[in-house]
C-alpha cells in the first residue's frame, strides 16, 4: 500500500479553504434540489383569455374578485369550461381585504366549488381544486388566512376525486412557525403549499420550513417575469430541498407553477 507523499498530502490540503468557501458561498446548489425534478407545468390565465400555450395544466386566476376583477361569474363559468374541455385546472383567488370580507370570501370559495362540482362531467379528475394566494400585504391577518383555510378544505375535501386546495404564499413574510400553520402544521386539515421561490429569501424560508415543520412536497412558485436566474424553473427548484407535487390523478409526473399576468 502506498502512502500519500507528504507534499501531495500539503497540496490536497491547501484546497480544504477553498472547497469550504464553495459550500459557505453556494450551498443551496450543493445541498439542496427538488427530486425527482419537476418538469410539468401549471400557468396562469385570465378568465375569457383561453388555455396557456404549453401548459400541462391552467391555472384559471381570478385575482381578488368580489370587489375587485374578476367576477364570480366568469371565473366560474372559466374553470367549468376548461374542466369540460378535459383540461387539468386549478383555480386561483388571492383574497384581499380591499376586494370583500372573511365571510365573503368563504362565500365566494363556497359558490366556486358547487359550480364546478355541478357543471362538469369530471371534476375529480380534471379540477385540482382551489388556490389561495395568501399574502402580508393583503390586509388579512395569519390567523384569518388559517381560519378561511379551514373553512376552504371542509368545502372540498369531499368533493369526488383529487380536488382540494393550494395555499400560494409569501414564504419569507411570515416568522416560519406562522408560514407552517398557514399551511396546516398542527391542525386538523390540510393543504398543497405552493410558495412563492423569487428570491434566495424566499428559497431559504421554504427550506427551513420543510426541515422544520415538514411543510413539503412544494408546488414551487416561479416568477415568469423575473431576470434570470430566477425565472428559471430548473435553476429555481434546483434551489428547494424536498419533494414537489405529484398526484396521480394527474398522471407520473412532477409539477411547478409558472405565474404570470394571466395571459
């Protein structure tokens, strides 16, 4: 057996500095990725503008309603014709308390439910169900996020097939304990988190919120319209820790969500 010759053994430590400064620099590209890699996408568009080019599956985003665009009617009447259309669906309201109250929007989530429920052939297996885009800015509390979540899965957790809910959120704007209940930590239901992943912030506040609170698989959230790398959803993912989406209603693959300006 040969030894490892002293100066070898001089050279090969020499680099110790330099390969530890790699993983104190970069340990996101080290450490971390979404496996398996998520290659499906889920892309937003507005009610009346038709299906996203590419897509495997709409997002129909109705924004804040009630108050605010888009009204009940249209994002209903758009989620029950892509679900007709076989098209695997998603629909999104991000309530806003400029735009309607708790109650309203218990109301509108309520409505939108039955609607699709009864004017479609197939909703277990096209419609995923609701997603709440749930922010700070939006003039809800946490605990008021956490209680129309609550309301939101009783509403669908019934309902035939695959459709439940997402929570699309603001990862790094909440203390992590309150991003985890938001998302069902320690309580009796649950959901999908989708979070938003546009910056390295927001990439660490998902990381330490599936390590610590189990808060995984992602839907990870990826914005279209930021400058590279951030728009892109290998080098995004490639980022997060954990397991993304999978349902088998919708087929053996994994999934990200590519928001944009509806369209």
């Amino acid at each position: 057996m040969r030894l490892i010759s002293s100066r070898v053994f001089k050279s090969l430590l020499g680099l110790f500095p330099l390969i530890l400064s790699i993983l104190l620099l970069f340990p996101q590209q080290i450490i971390y990725a979404q496996s398996p890699a998520p290659s499906w996408r889920m892309e937003d568009v507005y009610p009346g503008y038709g299906s996203p080019s590419g897509a495997n599956a709409v997002i129909v985003e109705g924004e804040g309603s009630l108050g605010c665009s888009f009204s009940e009617s249209s994002i209903e009447q758009q989620t029950a014709t892509d679900v007709n259309d076989n098209l695997q669906t998603v629909t999104e309201i991000m309530p806003q308390a400029t735009c309607g109250s708790l109650s309203q929007y218990e109301s509108l989530l309520s409505n939108i439910t039955s609607y699709v429920e009864s004017h479609t052939s197939n909703p277990g297996r096209y419609w995923a169900g609701l997603m709440l885009d749930e922010e700070p800015g939006y003039g809800f509390s946490a605990s008021n996020f956490e209680a129309l979540n609550a309301y939101t899965y009783n509403a669908v957790v019934n309902t035939p097939g695959m459709s439940l809910f997402f929570t699309e959120n603001q990862p790094n704007g909440w203390p992590t304990q309150t991003y985890a209940a938001i998302n069902g930590y320690g309580t009796s239901w649950s959901t999908w988190p989708a979070p938003q992943a546009y910056t390295q912030s927001m990439v660490n506040a998902i990381n330490t919120a599936s390590s610590k609170y189990n808060i995984t698989p992602n839907l990870v959230t990826i914005d279209t319209y930021n400058a590279y790398p951030w728009n892109s959803a290998s080098y995004v993912t490639g980022l997060v820790n954990g397991s993304p989406w999978s349902n088998g209603y919708w087929g053996n693959g994994y999934w990200y969500n590519l928001w944009q300006y509806g369209t």
